[in-house]
C-alpha cells in the first residue's frame, strides 16, 4: 500500500494478491485475484495535510485527515 498526497489530492495505491484453492473429491480449482490499484480523492479546503496520518491493520487501512481549526469571521485575538 502506498499513501502520497500531491496538493489537495490524496492517492492511496496497492497491488492485491490472493489465491483460492478449492479441492474436493472431483475437482481441484484455484483462483486467483491479482493486480494493481489506484484510487484519488480531492481533500476538503480545511485539510491538515502535514497532519495525515495512515495505518494499516489485520488487513483494513485507516486514513486520518485532520481539519485546521476555523478562525471566526470578524474576531480578532486581540479583542
């Protein structure tokens, strides 16, 4: 798996492998699911993009993007 963002675009791409064996007492048959894939998403304006975080556990990957805190319009820290 690989995680890479580019501006505001998040691209999360892979290579699956996996191989089905099914046996009984007439027929031996194996499967298998293989090749490459790539999937992108635009991050909403607000994304915290040096803050993304990626983790991949028993086979699922997370994929944390946290927003920057929103400043409210017309208020000033020195009120």
């Amino acid at each position: 798996m690989k995680v890479t963002v580019n501006e505001d675009v998040i691209t999360i791409s892979g290579e699956r492998r996996k191989e089905a064996e099914h046996q009984d007492e007439k027929v031996h048959r194996v499967e298998s699911f293989y090749g490459n894939f790539s999937r992108s998403f635009r991050l909403p304006e607000d994304a915290d993009v040096a803050a993304i975080q990626a983790e991949s556990r028993n086979g699922v990957l997370k994929v944390r993007c946290p927003r920057r805190p929103r400043r409210s319009p017309g208020r000033s820290k020195y009120r």
